[in-house]
C-alpha cells in the first residue's frame, strides 16, 4: 500500500533541509547558503512563468501572459529585498568563511544566465562555464537557441498591422540582439495610439517592469557587495564591483527605453 501523504513527503522536506552543507563552522554561513538556494527556487519558478508567457505571446494570446509577468515582476521584488538581509551579515562575518567559497560565484548560476537568455541577453560566453554539469548546460543551450520573450513580442507588431523588417523577425536567435530603428518605429506607434493598440501597449509595459525589476536587483547587488568586499576581485575571477556596475548597462528590451525619448 502506498505511504500516505504528507507535508513532509510532499516538499521534499528531509531532502531540502539536508540540502544546506555549510564548510565552515562560521555562524553567518547558513545565511549565506540560504539566501543563494532561495535564489536558485525563485529562478526556477521565473524561468517556469516566463517559458508560459512566451507560449502564449506566441499564440497570440496576450491577455493570460501578462498574469504571468505580473507574477515575475512580484517575485523579482522579493529577491531584490533579500538583499536587505544579507547586508546584516558584515565584512568581517564574510570574509571569515569566504576563502571556503574557492572560486564558486553566482556568475556561474546558469538559471540565471538561463533567465537572461530568456528575456534575450544572449551572450554564449557564459556556456563554458557548465561544461561538467550536462543537464544545466542543455537547458542553458534551449534557452540560447530558441527565441527569447521580446523576440516572441515583437514578432506580434506584424500582427496588429505594424511593420517589422524581415532581417528582424528572421535573425539568428542565438546571436546578441542588436537595437533596430524599425522596431523602435514600430513600438513607437503603439505609445503614441495606445488606445488602438492596448494589448501591445500593456505587453510592453509588462516587459518594462521586468527588465526595471532585473536592473533593480542588479543595482543592490552591486551596492551589497560593494558595502561587503568593497573593491575587493570577485572568487569568480572578475574585478569584482567594477564588473557588475558594467552590467547595469544591459537592456533586455532595448527599443522599450529608447524610444521614450522620441515620444
Ligand atoms: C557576500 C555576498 C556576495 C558577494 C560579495 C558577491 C559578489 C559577486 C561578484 C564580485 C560577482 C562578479 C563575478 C565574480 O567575480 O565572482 C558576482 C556575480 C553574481 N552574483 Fe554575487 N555576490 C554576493 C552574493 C550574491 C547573492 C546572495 C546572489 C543571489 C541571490 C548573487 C548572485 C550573483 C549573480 C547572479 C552573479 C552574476 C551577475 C552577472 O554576471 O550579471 N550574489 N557576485
């Protein structure tokens, strides 16, 4: 006869609280592992919501996508306020277990490259990193090979009478995707007659509060590890602050923020 069910059984509970391998025997440690796998949970139910928006904007179905995206919106503020409690650890609590660490970094998180594949920040430099770990790299690879949220968005403009050239709506997915004056154009007409095209125009402010929620976060993080190792090298093998100041730049929908200027 089969176990009955319960709470226990359910979560998993004995495998994900057995899950947290501290290295040292330095109090501030768990926090420091719980905050990362917490991380790593809320990753995984992202890529899960984003991977239905884009099903849907694919189908055309946009109203049901943007419950999806309000929902990442919402979690990516909640990870972006667990920064709050890892700056009750120190300088001094840190670095008393970092060397631990050796040179294992968030940088080599491939549900978050995964995720930034997803929105559309390409870039394959980040696959060499997975080498020994065949099924991240292969989720990795899907999400680099196959086209992002905003290539799926823009690929609706045609469909409410917009002009997109082909040279866009026909590029290599897995390539950086490069700004177009056509698509600018085009996103352009939605803000200046949002009345005739709501649906796109709340998609793109979906989209908007995505890649605002994911500079936000990054903005934190920057300023945490700034207020923690200060300009101290990063254990993954960057300089550190210098390096994730750098990507504040990045934009997964660049079109969504230019064109603001022009309205
Ligand atoms: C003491 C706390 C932390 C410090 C000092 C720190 C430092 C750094 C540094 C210096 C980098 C650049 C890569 C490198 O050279 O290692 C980095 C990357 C990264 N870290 Fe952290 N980090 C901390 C906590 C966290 C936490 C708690 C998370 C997730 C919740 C996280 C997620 C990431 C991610 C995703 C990257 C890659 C960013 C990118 O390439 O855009 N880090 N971290």
């Amino acid at each position: 006869m089969s176990e009955p069910m319960t709470y226990a059984r359910y979560l998993a509970l004995d495998e994900l609280l057995s899950s947290q391998k501290p290295l040292s025997d330095r109090h501030d440690e768990l926090l420091f592992i719980v905050i990362h796998q917490t991380k790593e949970l809320w990753l995984k139910e992202i890529i899960h919501e984003v991977g239905l928006a884009k099903r849907l904007i694919e189908e055309g179905d946009l109203e049901p996508a943007y419950k999806a995206l309000a929902r990442v919106s919402r979690i990516q503020t909640i990870m972006t306020l667990s920064w709050d409690v890892l700056a009750t650890m120190t300088p001094a609590d840190y670095l008393s277990f970092r060397e631990t660490l050796g040179t294992s970094s968030g940088f080599q998180s491939h549900q978050f490259r995964t995720l930034e594949y997803l929105l559309g920040l390409k870039d394959d430099s980040f696959l060499r990193f997975h080498a020994e770990r065949p099924e991240a790299l292969a989720e990795l690879k899907g999400a680099l090979e196959a086209p992002s949220l905003y290539d799926v968005a823009i690929a609706q403009l045609p469909k409410h009478g917009l002009s997109v050239p082909d040279t866009v709506l026909k590029r290599d997915v897995a390539q950086a995707y490069a700004p177009s004056p056509e698509v600018e154009a085009a996103w352009l007409e939605v803000y200046r007659d949002t009345k005739r095209y709501w649906e796109l125009y709340q998609l793109a402010e979906k989209l908007v509060d995505l890649d605002d929620a994911l500079v936000t976060w990054r903005h934190k993080h920057v300023l945490t590890v700034e207020r923690i190792i200060g300009g101290r090298p990063g254990t993954g093998g960057t300089d550190g602050a210098g390096y994730l100041a750098k990507t504040l730049q990045r934009r997964c929908f660049p079109e969504l923020w230019s064109l603001r200027t022009k309205l």
